[in-house]
C-alpha cells in the first residue's frame, strides 16, 4: 500500500509530528496530560526493567508492546465483565468482602494470562519461545493492566489529600502503593504505617506465573504433565497474595495465617528472580547444545548472556554505527537456536528468513538506528499509568467509572485532544499506528462510557436477557468508536421521527367513520385519563413504575415521620417513612415548581441541577452525618406514626430509596450526578430513586 500511494506516508509523518507537538503543548496547560505522563513513564520503567532482565528473549520490542496493549484493551474488560456476570447470577455488591478479596484477585490473575494463552494457540513461532520470552509475555500483560488501573487513581484521587501527599496516600494506612526509582519492579502495595503484608505488583504476579508455565512446557517431555502443578501452584500463590492485601481487616484468620506462612507477600519477587536465573542458565544451556549450528563472533566459544552485553557495550563505545546491528543479530541469533531446539514444523518455516536477517545485521552499519534506539530510551524512561478493581478499601467500584465520565464530561474539547494525541503520540514511541491509535481511542472511550460501565455494573441482570446484552453490548461499542456517539443520538432522533411518523399513520387509518354506528360505552361515558365516573383512585395506590416489581409507596411503610433529636434536644431532620424488616429508608420527594418561571430573569428559578443538589445531596448528606455522629435518639413527628423504632435499629439501614413525583429527562441525569455524589462520599450505603411517584 504504501508504495503504490506514497502520499500515505507524507500524511502519516505529519499526523505523527502534529500529535507529538499538540501532545508537547498539552503538558504545559494541562495538568491531567502531565499525569497521563507520569504514569506512563513508571511504566515504561517497571517493562524496562523486565527488558533488560531477561537476557534470552527473542520478541522484540513491539512483539512485547503487543502483550502490554491486550493487558489493557482484552483484559480489563473481560475482567470487568466476568464481575458483573458473576454479580448478575449471585447477585451482592463490588464492595463486598467476597467479591473484593475473593472474586477480585481470582479473576484478574487468571485473565492477565490470556493474552499468553492466545499467543500458544495462535502464534506459528510459539513453540520456539525461550522462557525469558514467557517472562515477558505475562510482565508486559501486567503492565498493560497495572498502567490503566494506576492511570485511573491517579485522575480520580486528585483531592486535597492527594495533591498534598499523593494519589495513594490513605488517613489510616499511609502510602500504600509505592513507585521507586532505584527499586527493582516499582508498583508494590504495602501500607507505610505500620506494614504487616504487601503484594508485588501486577507484572510480577503474571511474569512469575507465565514463568512457571514455561518451565512445565519445557519439563513435561521428562517429567510428565504432572509438572503443570508448578504453575498452578505459582498462580494459587499469587491469587493469595492479592486476596490477602484486598481482604486484610475481613478474611478469616487461617487465611491470613496461611498467607502469613507464605510470607507475607515479602517472599514473591525473591523467588521469582531466582526462577528468572534459573530459566536463564537454562536456556543458554540449552543454546549451547546447537552451537556448532549458529553464527558465532570472534573469540566466542560460547553463547552467554555476559559475551553478549560485552559485544553489544564494545559496539557502543567504539563503533556506535553497529551497536543496533549487533543487538539484534543476537536477539536472532538466539531465536535461531530455540527454533533449531524446540521448534516444530512452522516455526521451522521462518529459519531461512532468520539466517538472511542475522546476515543483513552483521554487515550493515545501523547508525539511524541506534540514534532511534537511543532517542526512544531518553523519553521512554516515562511509564504510564491505570484502572481496577485492585482497592484495598472497600470503595464503590461503581461510582468510580461515574466519577470517571463526570470528570472527562468536565473537561473542554482542548482537555480531551490533548489527552487522546498524548496517549497516541506516547505510544507511538513504541508500537506502531495501529496499536497507537487503539491504546489512545481507549484512554478516551474508558471514560466516556462511564455511565453505561457503571450502570450494568450496579444492575447486572439487565444483561442477563438477549436483547438486553446485545444492546448493552452496542452502546458501549458505539461510544468506543471515533464519532460513536455522534452515530447514537443520530440514531436516536431518527428513531423518534420515525415513531413519531408510524403513530399518525396508525391513528389516521384507525380514525372511526363518522356514517358508521357508534356502540355505546355500557359503563357510561369515561372520563379523562382514564378514571370511571364515581371511581377516582387514590394517588397512593396509583401503579408503581414498570420497573418496580417491589415497589411500595413510602406512604405505606410501617414507621413514618421518624425525626432525630440531638443532645439539647433539637430536631435533627425527619425520616419519611422506614422499613426495618428490608432495612430501607423512604424518603419522598415533590419537585412542583421547577418550571416557575422567575418574573425578572425569565428563567426558571431553579434548575433540576440544584434542586436535586439540595433535596437528595445535600439533605441526605446531612441527615446520615447526622445519625451517625450528633443524633442520640428518635421522635415522631405531629404526622408521624405512634410506634416509631430506636436510634439503634435505624443505625444498622444503609439503603435509600427516594420517591420523585416528577419525570422528565433532565431531573433523571441531575438526579443520578447527585446520587453519584452520595455513592462516592458513601459507599456503604445504597441510593435508589423512582420518578413519576404520586
């Protein structure tokens, strides 16, 4: 393609540079660019490290970049969406202990390995990976995974506590997620106040793991399948540590005990790093079995890693136009040998080009290249930053993908290009376009589809139906495509039309002739929305919304007008109605008198924005801050219920549910940015609402 339309490649090289500048300017006049770059940067350093580590890969770099892109873009959602079917089926909360150090830990460190998984299967080389190869495999996955997970803290922890002491600093526990420049695989979480435990970070896990897995792929000729116990035995391991740490303050104590005797989490990367030199003495073992079948340098007798880096630093310092040449004539060098050792008959296929590229590499003098080389280091000691489900508190998961759309909503078009070109111009210092333009539509989609993550999130079974899922399924696809929602509300308004269009139709072809005879109404002549002449039915026992299988009027529940008295005996604010049984409290709202008009500004006089702040925030606000802390007992009120229960037995309800007498949909999205308010200052509570409640 690009030879037949060279003007591709123009439009290409300006895209890129025009990114790259607008991405330049965006760190100096916006500070969530700058913290898209911080991110990046820690990183790019924890899979530089790794890199650099496993001294007998043979992927290269944007092979390995291809890892870390499924860590975010395949796994994170297939993560999230094994939560919500799990939630959906046994019903519970994300902020449950179970579904946090539980269900958390078990379905993240099985689905970092899938990208792994779909490599063996699909890739024709597979069978000639090295085991630095599977160490990179499952570290880039876990970057991948810990970079969105980060990235999302990081722009949602942007409070006064963390702007003062940082996005991971809590009031009990201190700093408990540690990046360190001159630590080996940075990332860590481990409370700086009084440690007890602490779990490595995501890439580790995974590259232990995927290590693990490798050794059994390599073993299993001499020891039998049995040696798959190795892996599952690591990924058992990791999943402790993870679930620990989650669960510290609410798993049972033989777990913690169990954990304890495993070490805590403080022995994970000191046996992965002697499972590294391991798998590394044996591959170069293993190399050096096919050596009289592989280029050698001179005064080379074997293949070692320390020759290597001796040639590789000579070339550098003496003859910096081969240094590029040399590095990667023995990254082929060594992927001739697995190939020669292990390799069945596909991997067999790409012998012959391996031996022209070792050929090409030894004589050419790469010097643009190590130039490349060296500019890409120099910004690339950046690393990025993420998105989980990973908390060790137990904080609304929900109501964070919320806070993640109302802060990308709140931001201008300027904010957003430049967060989007960032992350594409970022990225392309290491992958190519493609894989660019994919990690960058997904930093802006992840957001922007907040609403809809965080809605099936919190009511799972609405995917449990076909149509349902489908269409849950197309809405989120259609936000995470460029001019996706454009696309949607386009849709939606031909939609309307159309309905609107087919409605005429009908009651035109409906309408009765007038010659014809009219039978008469039995029951006499109704009257208007519907009532029966003599028959008026009391707005309290009008049908509940469609949704509301469970519905009941708040005028209905057992206590009613419940006010709380504080020590000098003043009234603290009232309850409407209480169901102790269900544990609910009624609270029910009238929202009369939003479209008054003011008779000087000819606007309305209060917009469904504030009046949802004032009624449902603020109040709610007050009155749980209120019984939690000033309250010391109950009342009824002069229209209030004679029986009324304790200040104790009310202490323990943590579900609201309002009752709306208006409808429309601007009181619906004010009414939900302000119970996402409440959801996020409390996440022990539950906040439901139902409009249209006479």
């Amino acid at each position: 393609m690009p030879k037949r339309y060279p003007w591709l490649k123009t439009i290409y090289t300006i895209w890129c540079w025009i990114s790259l500048l607008l991405f330049i300017v965006g760190l100096f006049l916006y500070r969530d660019s700058r913290t898209m770059l911080v991110q990046y940067l820690w990183s790019f350093y924890v899979m530089l490290q790794f890199w650099l580590l496993c001294r007998s890969k043979t992927f290269t770099w944007k092979q390995t970049a291809i890892f870390m892109l499924l860590g975010i873009v395949l796994v994170i959602p297939i993560t999230a969406g094994t939560l919500m079917a799990v939630h959906g089926l046994f019903g519970g909360r994300t902020s449950d202990t179970w579904s946090i150090a539980v269900l958390t830990p078990i379905a993240e460190e099985v689905w970092k390995l899938l990208p792994l998984g779909l490599y063996l299967l699909f890739s024709r080389r597979a069978s000639a990976m090295s085991l630095g190869d599977y160490t990179l495999a499952g570290a880039a996955a876990g970057v991948g995974f810990q970079l969105m997970e980060e990235l999302s803290r990081r722009w949602l922890n942007s409070g006064v506590l963390g702007r003062t002491y940082g996005y991971s600093t809590t009031m009990l526990g201190g700093e408990t997620i540690h990046w360190d420049f001159w630590t080996l695989f940075p990332g860590r979480f481990e409370e700086s106040f009084f440690p007890t435990l602490m779990t490595v970070s995501h890439p580790v896990h995974t590259a232990m793991v995927a290590l693990g897995l490798g050794m059994a792929v390599r073993g299993r000729r001499r020891l039998t399948n049995a040696v798959f116990a190795l892996p599952a035995l690591l990924l058992a391991w990791s999943i402790l540590d993870h679930a620990a740490y989650n669960g510290q303050h609410s798993l049972p104590d033989w777990i913690m005990k169990f954990h304890e005797w495993t070490g805590s989490g403080y022995q994970t990367k000191s046996i992965f790093l002697w499972m590294l030199a391991a798998g590394l003495i044996w591959d170069y073992i293993a190399l050096n079995r096919v050596r009289s079948q592989l280029p050698m340098m001179g005064g080379e007798r074997f293949v070692d890693p320390i020759t290597e880096l001796r040639h590789m630093v000579t070339a550098f310092l003496q003859r910096r136009e081969r240094f590029a040449s040399v590095m990667a004539w023995s990254r082929e060098r060594r992927e001739m040998g697995f190939s020669l050792l292990y390799g069945n008959a596909e991997a067999a296929s790409v012998q012959d080009d391996l031996n022209g590229r070792m050929n090409l590499h030894y004589r050419m003098a790469a010097g643009l290249i190590a130039l490349l080389f060296g500019a890409g280091l120099l910004a690339g000691c950046a690393a990025y930053w993420q998105s989980s489900v990973h908390p060790a508190d137990t904080a609304c998961f929900s109501c964070m993908f919320d806070s993640l759309q109302n802060w990308w909503d709140r931001l201008s078009s300027g904010e957003k290009g430049a967060i989007v070109l960032g992350a594409f111009a970022l990225a392309l210092l290491f992958v190519g376009f493609w894989p660019a333009l994919g990690i960058a539509l997904t930093a802006a989609s992840i957001p922007g589809s907040g609403h809809e993550i965080a809605q099936n999130i919190r009511d799972p079974k609405r995917l449990l139906t076909p149509e349902n899922a489908i269409a849950a399924l197309l809405a989120l696809a259609l936000s995470r495509i460029p001019f996706g929602r454009l696309a949607d509300r386009l849709v939606k308004k031909v939609g309307e039309r159309l309905q609107g269009w087919l409605d005429k139709l009908f009651k035109r072809r409906t309408k009765p002739d007038p010659d014809a005879p009219q039978k008469p109404d039995p029951v006499g002549p109704r009257k208007p929305d519907g009532e029966e002449p003599g028959n008026k039915p009391d707005p309290e026992e009008q049908a509940p919304p469609k949704e509301s299988d469970d519905y009941v009027h708040w005028s209905h529940a057992k206590y009613k007008g419940v006010e709380l008295y504080d020590s000098r005996n003043g009234a603290l604010g009232e309850f409407d109605g209480i169901d102790i049984e269900n544990g609910i409290f009624y609270e029910a709202k009238s929202a009369k008198g939003l479209d008054r008009i003011h008779p000087k500004t000819g606007k309305p006089q209060q917009t469904p924005q504030q009046f949802t702040d004032k009624q449902l925030y603020q109040k709610t606000r007050t009155r749980i801050n209120n019984l939690m802390e000033k309250a010391v007992g109950t009342r009824t009120t002069p229209d209030g219920t004679t029986e009324i229960p304790t200040l104790d037995e009310i202490k323990g309800i943590r579900d609201f549910e309002f009752q709306l007498d208006g409808d429309s949909p601007e009181l619906r999205a004010a009414a939900e940015n302000s119970l996402n308010r409440l959801r996020q200052e409390f996440p022990d509570y539950t906040f439901k609402i139902r409009f249209g409640v006479k």
